[in-house]
C-alpha cells in the first residue's frame, strides 16, 4: 500500500512560526511533526507521497536531507488544491487501497489493524475517528451498525452533534475515490466529496489511546506532552550540565550548562540557553538563544529568536529571528 500525506496547509494558526517554517517541521518531542506522522505508517508501506504546497521547496529538502524508511516523493501544488485536489494532484501510481493522512495529526494508532479492518468490510473508505468532550470545532460521525458512517457533520452545535466520534485525519479509501474529486479546482475532500460516498460503505474506525490536532500553539504543546509521556520523545531526563526534571529532547548541538529544564522540553539544533535561565512545556527551534536568568514556559519560539536575560516569556509565539 501506499500513502498520501496532506502537507500543503499554510498553517495560518501557527503563526508567525510558520511564516518561516512549514508547520510539518515544527519540532515536537525532538522530531518534526511530519515524522511522528509518518511513524504510524506500517513497515511494509511502499511509498510515500507528500502532497504539499506551501513551502515545498523546504519539505522537499527536508525529506531530502532526513530520509525515512519508505520512499518518499513529494509532488507540490502549483496553488492551493484543497485536501480533496491535493490528494487528486499526486495521485499517480497509487495503490489501491490507499492511507490519506493529515500531516499534524499526532496520535497512537495501529494503522495495520486498520488495514485489516478495512479489508473486512470491504467498503468505500474507513475513516479514523477519535471521541472527544467538545465535537464543535471538528466533523462529527453518525454511526449506525458494524460502525458504517451514515453521515457527518461538520462543527454542529451540541444539541445537533450526532456523537462525539470526531474525523481524526487518518483513512483508508478505494482508489477509484480520486475520480470523485472534481478536477482543475480547489476542493474539501471531506466536505464535498465523502458525503457522496457514505451510500457506498464508509466505515469507522474507532482510536482509543492519544490524540491530537496540533494546528495551534496550545494543541502542538499538547501533542508533545503526549508524545513524551508516550516514550516517543526520546530517553528523557536533561542535558549534561544541566538542572531540573525534563525530559528535554535535543535535536543536535546546544548549549544549556547550569540552565534548569521543567517537564516536556524540545531544543533544536545550536540552541543556547545560558545559565540560571529556565524552560519548560516549550519548543525552541534552531539556533534560539535563552538569556541569564530568563524563564520560557508554554511557548513555540521560532528559529533564531533570542530572549534577552532576566525575560520571561510565557504562553507565546515567536516567529524567526525575533527578540523578546
Ligand atoms: P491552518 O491554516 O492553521 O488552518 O492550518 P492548515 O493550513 O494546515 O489547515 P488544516 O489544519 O485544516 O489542514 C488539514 C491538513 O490538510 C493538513 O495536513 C494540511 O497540511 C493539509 N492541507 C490543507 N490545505 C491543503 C491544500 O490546499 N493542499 C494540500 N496538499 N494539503 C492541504
């Protein structure tokens, strides 16, 4: 089987981050998002597709730079394509059935099981879904028996949300589903082209454990919590030379003597954080430097920007290169 991973988004509630960064290579628990993504893929899968747009050329590098086990191919979009067009514009080649996964979805998922699943039923499409307190911002599954979708809604008030089974951005489809999306346009897989496919046999697929849409600075904290606490951000604890609890995960080069960490810390690469400073629930990119005495706590500071000492930055977003 093969995948298509939506990667073109342009991340607009992650800025000013993602004026300079894709939100797909934002680190999280010591590695981009688009990785922790790609990690619940099978072994067996035999390609790749990254479907992007904003910022190919940087993904293209990246992913150039960083291999994975698959192949990997990227396949940009010359304007915006929507998830439906986007999915439609690198679609040659693609196996049948094929994974579409959203590239900020960060979450525990046995995605072979889910083949298996699949395959049982024998339907159009299965659909990942995840339950969560407040449907609201999300589509939200109607479920009637062996789990086939008998509609979706998209962001219903509570009284109309007909469960709290929410679309987690992870599926399965038929191959014949891209010729389902009109061609030449931008197009909402999920809103113009799934409802029309629900008589065929859309089936979900019910994700206990973790899950997490990291799109805003409080999700994409989130979702690293997560991940350390599932083990996936690494061994742990803090940098050599330094106090605290962690765990800190660093992504190569840095410099953090006598600084003290709190939990749930990504440091980039040529991250400076100098002595007395302390940071926690927090990702610093490439080549960020933390002050003398200064405190970061629940923040995503973008590559370059520099705290001054004694400063404390607390719940922000700063994108590259700023001074605070
Ligand atoms: P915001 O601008 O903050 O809403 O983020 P976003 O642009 O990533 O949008 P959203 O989170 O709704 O996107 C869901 C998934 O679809 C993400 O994996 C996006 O990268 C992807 N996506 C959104 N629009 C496009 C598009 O036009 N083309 C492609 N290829 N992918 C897209």
């Amino acid at each position: 089987m093969k995948a298509i991973v939506l990667v073109g988004g342009f991340g607009t509630r992650l800025r000013p981050v993602t004026y300079a960064v894709p939100k797909q290579l934002i680190p999280v628990a010591g590695k981009p998002m688009l990785y922790h993504v790609l990690d619940l893929l099978p072994p067996d899968v035999e390609e790749v597709v990254l479907a992007t747009g904003y910022k190919a050329d940087l993904l293209a590098a990246y992913v150039k730079a960083h291999p994975v086990r698959w192949p990997v191919r990227t396949v940009p979009e010359a304007e915006p394509l929507g998830t439906g067009g986007g999915m439609r514009n690198a679609s040659a080649g693609l196996s049948d059935p094929f994974f579409l996964l959203n590239s900020d979805v960060l979450a525990s998922a046995d995605l072979g099981r889910m083949r298996s699943v699949h395959a049982a039923h024998g339907g159009v499409g299965t659909m990942a879904l995840y339950e969560v307190d407040d449907p609201r911002p999300y589509g939200v599954a109607a479920l009637g028996s062996g789990d086939r979708i008998t509609a979706f809604v998209e962001k219903p008030e509570p009284k109309d949300a007909p469960s709290r089974w929410i679309n987690a951005g992870i599926a399965i489809w038929r191959r014949d589903v891209i010729d389902r999306v009109p061609a030449g346009r931008a197009v909402s897989f999920e809103r113009e082209v799934v409802p029309g496919l629900l008589a065929e046999g859309v089936y979900g697929f019910r994700l206990s454990g973790y899950w997490e849409d990291a799109g805003t600075p409080e999700r994409i904290l989130h979702a690293q919590r997560l991940l350390f606490d599932d083990h996936r951000g690494g061994p742990g604890g803090v940098p050599p030379g330094a106090r605290g609890t962690g765990p800190v995960a660093t992504m190569g080069a840095f410099s953090a003597r006598e600084a003290s960490f709190g939990p749930y810390v990504t440091l980039g690469e040529h991250v400076t954080v100098e002595p007395g400073a302390h940071v926690e629930n927090s990702i610093l990119m490439d080549g960020v430097a933390v002050g003398r005495e200064a405190h970061v706590e629940g923040s995503v500071v973008g590559p370059g920007a520099r705290i001054r000492a004694t400063h404390r930055v607390v719940g922000q977003v700063l994108g590259e290169d700023a001074e605070a």
